[in-house]
C-alpha cells in the first residue's frame, strides 16, 4: 500500500524567469520555498 505523505517545503534550482514563477506560486500557496541559482549575482532587471 502506498503512503501519501504532505508536502510542505519546495526547493526550485534556477532563478530565471520560470524558477522565479514557480517560486511565486509556491509562496502563495503556503509552501515553503527555497530559491537557489549558479550565479552569485542575478541582474532581475534584466530584460
């Protein structure tokens, strides 16, 4: 038998434009969220 467990904390890799979506998302959601990405600067104005 298989056991559902709750999923409450989300780690997204990549901070680009779906990485930061999904991270939004998540937040609203109630989630706990973990944003990580190779850069150690990420220029969010970028267009």
């Amino acid at each position: 038998m298989m056991r559902i467990m709750e999923v409450r904390k989300i780690a997204v890799l990549g901070a680009g434009l779906i990485g930061r979506g999904i991270c939004q998302v998540a937040a609203k959601g109630r989630y706990e969220v973990s944003l990580r990405d190779t850069e150690l600067y990420y220029d969010w104005t970028e267009k």
